[in-house]
C-alpha cells in the first residue's frame, strides 16, 4: 500500500532563518506531487506542484521554493523565513494528473518567530 | 478554477443523515466536482468525486444536479467521527484550491 511521511511534524523557526521540509511518498512510482499552506482559520492554498524529477510549477510567487530531487521525494525550502511563513504545511500525492484523488500527509506545523 | 459556495457549518444528530450542499454556479464542462473533509491537525482526507452521475461509496454519496451548477454530499448516518471540515472542490488541471468548507458539528 502507499504511504506518505512529512517531517518534522512540528517547528517553530525565528524569522529569517531557512527552511527545509521533506517528504516521501512510498509504494507508488512517479506520482504527482503537491505542496499546500494552510493558515490559521483559512482554507488549503497550493503552493507547488511537480509532474516528474526536476519538474516543478510554482502556483503563487513567495519566498519559498521547491525541487524535486528523486520520483518520490519533495522539498520545500526557503532561505529566509518570514512571519507570514507560519502555518500548516501539507504533501500531497496523486497519480492519473489533476483530476484525479490526492493523498495528503500528516503535515508539518510552522511557527515563525 | 472556478468557484464554490458552501455554508460555514452545520449540524447534525448522530445516526441521522447530513446532507451537505455546495454551490459552483461557473462549472465547466470539464470540471469534476471532489469533496474532502479534514479532521482537526490532520491533513484532507478524500471523501468522493464526480463528474455528472450521482455516485455512491462507502463513506458517502454524491449528488450532482442535472445542470451541474450545484451538488450535494449525503452522509447517510453521521457518526461523531464524521465532525470535521468539509470541502467542496471543482478541478479540471493540477490544482485543489480548497475554501473554508463546511464546518460539520455531530451531537450525540
């Protein structure tokens, strides 16, 4: 069966320090990968998604960044965290393209300080 | 994507049925209609999908409108591990932009 891990689970970061949040996804080979923000009392927001190794598409222009180093590994980075940065990060993945169920990790919750 | 409109909350008695509404007026042909529900700290969970057919599995049914400008998720008997968020999504690329959904209260 598949399975997807995020870590750490948790994180609290002071403001302009870097970020680095991976994760994997097992039991499946070159799924669709996703990465999504969820801030306090607000709905999910795609950040980036990634089709294959390498290939990334960035939904909204911000201070972080993605790659995708091996089929089932994502990285969310950034180089200087900003308090705006604060929230539920999520990983999801997903096979067949857009339209098809995503399959969403644990998540990691962010705090910046 | 196009837009969905979904009450705040509801509630619900256990074992009774819920029926969760959605509104997406600006549907495309291509869309296909998702729900998920997200548990509190969790991340969304996939709950079913359609696309014009009403369509039925074990956690829930989906019933989508004729012209498809709205859809309606039915539990059929609401358990207190039903409470959480729920989504109502329209895709038709890579993208699930998901709103504020639908707040389900469960009272025993």
């Amino acid at each position: 069966s598949q399975t997807i891990h995020q870590w750490p689970a948790t994180l609290v970061q002071p403001v302009g320090s870097p970020l680095s949040l991976e994760c994997t996804v097992e039991g499946t080979s070159n799924p669709n990968l996703y990465w999504y923000r969820q801030a306090a009392g607000r709905g999910l927001q795609l950040l980036f998604y990634s089709v294959g190794i390498g290939q990334i598409s960035s939904e909204v222009p911000q201070n972080l960044s993605a790659s995708r180093p091996q089929d089932r590994q994502f990285i969310l980075s950034s180089k200087k965290l900003l308090l705006s940065d604060s929230g539920f990060y999520l990983c999801a993945w997903g096979i067949l393209g857009g339209t098809d169920t995503q399959y969403f990790g644990p998540g990691t919750r962010l705090t910046v300080l | 994507d196009a837009k969905t409109t979904q009450p705040n909350s509801m509630e619900s008695n256990e074992e009774e049925p819920v029926h969760l509404p959605c509104n997406h007026s600006t549907i495309s042909g291509t869309d296909y209609i998702h729900w998920y529900r997200q548990l509190p700290s969790q991340g969304p969970e996939y709950v079913i999908h359609g696309l014009t057919s009403n369509v039925n599995n074990r956690m829930a049914s989906l019933a989508i409108a004729e012209d498809r400008k709205s859809s309606t998720l039915i539990l059929h008997r609401a358990t207190l591990r039903d409470a959480a968020v729920y989504y109502c999504i329209l895709i038709s690329g890579y993208a699930l932009n998901f709103g504020k959904g639908t707040s389900l209260l469960v009272t025993p």
